[in-house]
C-alpha cells in the first residue's frame, strides 16, 4: 500500500485498494457479484449463439440476483417481449418457465423512462429465473409478439459469480 503525506497540511493520502472491516460486516474487494448489461435495439434482438467471444454469456451455476429492463428510447408497434436465459443452441435453461420477464407489454415500455424490475413484473413466470443457479452457461434471449417499429433497452443482470464463490 503506498501512502504519501501533504506538506501543508499533514494529511496521509492513500494510493491503493482499502478494504474496511467490522464486526458488522465488510466492503468486498473481489468479483463475487458481478453486472451484466444487454443494450439492444427493436430490430436487433439478443438471441443464442454458438460464437460465444461476441455473445456476452453468464456462466454455468451464476446465481441472477436482480434484473432490470431499462427503456433507453420508447418502443412501439409489438405486443410485449419475454425475456430469459437460453444455452448457446437456443433452448431453455431449467424447466423453460424460469424467466426474467413473462410477456413485458407495450404499453409498459413505451415511455422513455421506464426501469422494470423481474422481480416485480405482473407476468405469470416473471422473476422465476432469479435466485437460480444457471444449469449450463446462459445466454439473453429476447423475444417479440407483434411486430416492433421502434425501440432500444437494456437488460441489466446482477449475479453471484459461481467462480468467485468460496
């Protein structure tokens, strides 16, 4: 840890990870709980891939913590997306009703300023994908009814990093 000391007024500045501990818990300085963020367009939706060095993949047994569905520009023309983890074949990680989002509709992502919470959408089998540890690497499966004319969101995924985990 390197530390230098102000001249003027006598103060330690500190030029490294710090870490801070209690009896009450700690800040964790390694990469147990990670981000991921999916930004796409109406026209171009995250689907399975087998060229996984382009497709941004959560490993096999990631745990998702929370999901976000975050409207950066209004979508219209479709129905609604459901939005879930898939492998790199396309199929459906766990018993294929563990999704993210059940049937997000328009009519909830047609404002600018929208955040969905998984854990809090209407749809029937909404959320069911988080606290799951993934059965095999997954992948963003974004799928529409209706036909979409315009549109751009993320899908923003806190998960436990299974390789992290002690």
């Amino acid at each position: 840890m390197t530390f230098e000391t102000d001249g003027i007024r006598g103060v330690v500045k500190n030029y490294a990870v710090r870490t801070a501990t209690s009896p009450y818990g700690s800040y964790a300085d390694d990469d147990k709980i990670r981000t991921a963020i999916w930004t796409f367009d109406y026209s171009d939706l995250p689907t399975a891939s087998t060229n996984t060095d382009f497709v941004l993949t959560l490993p096999a047994g990631a745990i998702p913590l929370e999901a976000y569905f975050q409207v950066n520009t209004a979508f219209a023309g479709g129905t609604s997306y459901d939005i879930d983890f898939v492998d790199s074949a396309g199929s459906a990680i766990g018993s294929g009703t563990d999704k993210l989002w059940d049937l997000i509709a328009l009519a909830e992502i047609d404002t600018s300023v929208t955040v969905l919470s998984a854990s809090q959408h209407a749809g029937t089998n909404s959320g069911n994908a988080l606290f799951v540890p993934l059965a095999s690497a997954g992948q963003l499966k974004v799928t529409a009814a209706g036909t979409f004319t315009a549109g751009n969101g993320s899908v923003i995924v806190r998960f436990l990093n299974p390789g992290a985990v002690a």
